[in-house]
C-alpha cells in the first residue's frame, strides 16, 4: 500500500489517496520456488550420499576380499598333511596387515565425520 494525505492550509489532512497492490501471488510464487530450492538441496545431498556411501561400500570390500582369501589360504595350507608353517605364518601376517589397515582407514573416516561424539552434524 502506498498512502499520500492531502492536507489544506491550515495543515489538516482533509484527504488521504493511495494505491493497494495485491501481492498474494508473488509471495506465493517466492514461498515455492524457496520449497523447490530446499527440494533441490535435499535431493543434491541424498544424491551425494549414496555416491559416499558406494565409494566406502568399495573401498571396505577391497580389503575385506583380500583378507578373506588370505584366510582361506592359511586354512587351506594348514589342512595339507605337511602344512608349510612359513606360508601359513605369511598369509596370516598379510591378513593381519589389511585388517590393520583397514581398522586405521575406520577409524579416520570416523573422525572425519565427527565419531561417536558426534563432531559434523547435518540433516540429509
């Protein structure tokens, strides 16, 4: 609304004009296309989330093969009826070391993303 008063001489408005501009679509126009970009966000995130959570899925399996088929090789050279303790003792310290490592890269992510104290907090 824009107002203008009319006063006469003695200072006295005497009349008041002015303009009422109806405004409802344009905030509704802006209320939607706010909740669009709020969608499009959300939608970004959860996009970008199931990227991540590949990725890890990825990274997690890699390792995890490697040390399954280093336990499967001890396992399968401990049955032999002269097992050769030497390439047992390897394929267990090679496990070992992925397991390790594998803990390590855990523990790191966790920290990254704030751990049990919760540190990184976001909605999805």
């Amino acid at each position: 609304m824009r107002a203008h008063p009319h006063s006469d001489d003695r200072g006295s408005i005497h009349l008041l004009s002015g303009v009422f501009i109806d405004i409802t679509e344009q905030k509704m126009a802006e209320a939607e296309a706010r909740l669009q970009r709020e969608e499009v966000t959300h939608l970004v995130r959860v996009s970008t989330l199931g990227e991540l959570a590949g990725a890890i899925a990825h990274e997690i399996s890699q390792p995890l093969t490697a040390i399954l088929a280093n336990a499967q090789a001890a396992l399968h050279l401990m049955r032999q009826e002269t097992p050769d303790l030497t390439e047992v003792e390897q394929a267990l310290e090679e496990s070992f070391t992925k397991t390790t490592a594998l803990g390590r890269s855990f523990s790191a992510f966790a920290s990254y993303c704030g751990g049990a104290s919760g540190g990184r907090n976001g909605s999805i």
